[in-house]
C-alpha cells in the first residue's frame, strides 16, 4: 500500500514539475506589425511640444519611429519616419514579455485616476484574432510599465534623437512664425498682427457712368456713353481702434495725398510697401502697388490673411 501511494506522489510531482514548466503560449501575433507604443503629454502649456509619440515593431525585426497628431506642426514638410532593425532574438523577447505579463488580459485603462496631466502611454497588441489595446495617464500597472519598458529600452536612443529633432524643429518654427507684422522705413515695428482687423482689396476708381461729366480726349461708344473703365485695385489692411493714437501721431502732420512709408513683413519676409495717409474715417494703410490681377490680388490677401493665425 504505501509503494502504491508513494507512487502517486511521484506521479503528482511529476504532473506538478511539467506543468510549472509549461510554456505560455500567448495569442498567435499578426503577420506584420504586431506591437505599437505611444505617448502624448497631456496638458502642456506649449503648444509645439504636444504630439503623439509612436513606435511600430514587426515581425520582419523592423521598427518605424514616427510622430503625430501635433496641435501645429511647425516643419515644411511631414514629420519623417526613422526605421531601424532589431535582431530576431529581439523580437522574440518582446513576445515573450507581452506574454509573460498577459498585457492582453489586463484591463484596458490603467492611467492614474487622480492625475490630470502628465503622459498618457499606450500599447497595441495586434493579433490574427484582432487588437487589444492598454491606456492610461501616467500609468504604475507594472504588468503594463514592464512592457512599455522593455520595449522602449531596446529604441531608447534612437527615439531620444528623434524626438529631440522634432522638438528643435518644432522650437524653431514657432520662433519663425510671427505672421504679419508692419514696421516704419527703419524696420521698428509699429503694428502688430493682433492690431489688425481685417486685409481686403478695394478698387481705385469707381466705373464711369452715363451721367459723368465726359473729359476731354476720352473715347466713348457709338451712343455717346463711356467705355468701363479699367479698375486699379489695391490692398487694405484696416487696424483696430486701439492703435488710434499710434497712427495719429505718424501722420497728424500729413497733407491731403502726401504720406509715410510703412513695410509689411510675413514671418519675418518682407513682403510689400504700404502707404499711411491723414485720415478721419478710420484707421487703414494701402498697398504701395496697384494689382490688375483678380486672381494674383486674392491669392496675396489669402497668403496674408493666414499670418493672422
């Protein structure tokens, strides 16, 4: 009797041994990219450094660096993509973290509750069966962080110099993007884009009529009335009342048709003269250059009216 129950004991062990060894299989990962990271700071103060963060892992040990989702992007061009290649010994190990920690079986929003700002991470596990995705604001699940962690740790240098490309980048634009500025004849500015109201065209001369006094050497038709005349248009760029007394004292000294040269800048670009007459009838400065061009006259207006933005 006691052989037969030391026999069963053995037995139990054994079944106990094989199954702490058992391997955990996890979910069958897709066929292409089967993890993804990202982070966005939540409730920055600036601007330009708000924007998501990702990193993309694929079976074939590539992985693409990348950035979105900005509030302003500040580059000429898209943000670019930084790919770089793990080992597959790599690879696998990124599996079996996501296995080993069951980042598919957790619950899917582990942010801290009691935070309102700070980053907020992600991770995507992308299965043949479907995605499961991990969130949260400042996130302590170790299960999640070991995962995010791991992963991070093997792009770590490459995402730190990507991410401080974009920053500069980013740093830099806004620096350049001041939008529309006027200045006097020494370049100092005088108004700003927030001193302005609006930017329109408007036309030189109203059209002849019937009823105007005909010059002499004017051509006319055949019934005696006078040809349309050709309309001359210019830009206008009307200010705020707030900058009354600045314009007052540039031009008080001015007589009818006689005025200051004033510049008109678009981040920093000089774009045009304009011309500051005496006026009474509201605070406005015109373009140095007459247009004839409908089309040409509305594409500047438009141009200018985004360096208002």
């Amino acid at each position: 009797m006691k052989k037969i129950y030391a026999g069963l004991l053995i037995v139990l062990i054994c079944l106990s041994l094989a199954s702490c060894g058992k391997k955990e299989k996890g979910p069958d990962f897709a066929d292409d990219m089967f993890v993804k990271l990202s982070y966005t700071p939540v409730d920055m103060r600036s601007e330009e450094y708000v924007y998501t963060m990702n990193v993309e892992v694929y079976q074939d040990s590539s992985v693409c660096i990348y950035a979105d989702e900005f509030i302003k992007w500040y580059g000429e061009n898209e943000p670019e993509r930084v790919w770089i290649d793990l080992s597959e010994s790599e690879i696998d190990d990124i599996k079996k973290c996501i296995v080993d920690n069951k980042i598919y079986e957790i619950q899917r929003d582990v942010g801290n509750k009691d935070n309102i700002d700070g980053v907020r991470k992600s991770i995507y596990v992308y299965t043949k069966d479907g995605e499961y995705q991990v969130t949260g604001l400042n996130p302590s699940n170790k299960q999640f962080n070991k995962v995010y962690d791991f992963i991070t740790d093997l792009v770590r240098t490459e995402m730190t110099d990507y991410a401080e490309n974009i920053d500069k980048i980013q740093k830099d634009g806004k620096e350049a993007d001041v939008g529309i500025y006027i200045t006097d004849a020494n370049d100092s500015i005088v108004f700003e884009k927030t001193d302005i109201v609006d930017i329109y065209a408007e036309d030189m001369y109203e059209e002849a009529t019937d009823t105007d006094a005909e010059p002499e050497n004017s051509d006319s038709t055949d019934d005696g009335s006078l040809d349309e005349e050709i309309s001359d248009k210019r830009i206008v760029i009307e200010l705020n009342d707030d900058v009354f007394e600045k314009y007052e004292n540039m031009t008080f000294y001015l007589k009818k048709d006689e005025y200051i040269v004033l510049k008109l800048y678009n981040d920093r670009t000089f774009i045009m003269t304009l011309l500051a007459y005496n006026e009474k009838d509201g605070l406005r400065v015109y373009s140095g250059n007459l247009y004839y061009d409908d089309e040409e006259i509305e594409k500047i207006i438009e141009e200018l009216k985004e360096g208002l933005e």
